[in-house]
C-alpha cells in the first residue's frame, strides 16, 4: 500500500499560476495540464487569490463614527419631540370626553 503524499505547492507557484491561468487565453483546465496540477486545485486557487481585497468597509473612522453619533442625536431629539406632542394631544383628548 503505496500512499502518495500530496503535494505542496508554495504560495508564489500558486499566485503565478493563478496570473496565467486568468491571463491565458487557454482553458483553466488545459493551463492545469500544462502546469502539472488538477483542474480543481487550480479553480481553488484562482477563487482564494484573484478575490478583490474589500478592507475598506471594514475600516471605520472615528469621523464617520462622530458623523454617525451626530445623526443618531438629531433622530432622536427629534423623536423626542414627537412623543411629547403625542403626549399632550393624548392628555387634552382625554380631559374632553
């Protein structure tokens, strides 16, 4: 019982073949052949390293959080004001039936 070990392919190997892969005007699976990999592994790679980075939603400033903390105070005066009207209106309701 012979078991092959799986091979490891280092990160660059993969980057570069992810770039000819996308780059190539071949098919993923004929550029797979020609690099010696499985078809599989190969969309596996291109899924992990050709994904756009999106940092940028996750990233949030303390502006944006003050931008942020300024508008949830003005909705909330604002309601505020809403539920004491609503009180009143209710209290001269009451006193005229």
């Amino acid at each position: 019982m012979n078991q092959e070990k799986p091979k490891v392919y280092t990160a660059e190997f993969r980057e570069s073949s992810v770039k000819l892969a996308i780059e190539s005007d071949k098919l993923v699976a004929q550029t797979a052949r020609d690099i010696g990999v499985n078809e599989n592994t190969l969309h596996t790679w291109i899924n992990k390293y050709s994904r756009p980075v999106d940092n940028i939603k996750a990233v949030r400033t303390d502006a944006h959080l003050y931008e942020e903390l300024k508008q949830l105070k003005k909705e909330v005066a604002q309601l505020t004001e809403e539920r004491d009207l609503l009180k009143k209106a209710a209290y001269f309701a009451q006193g005229q039936r």
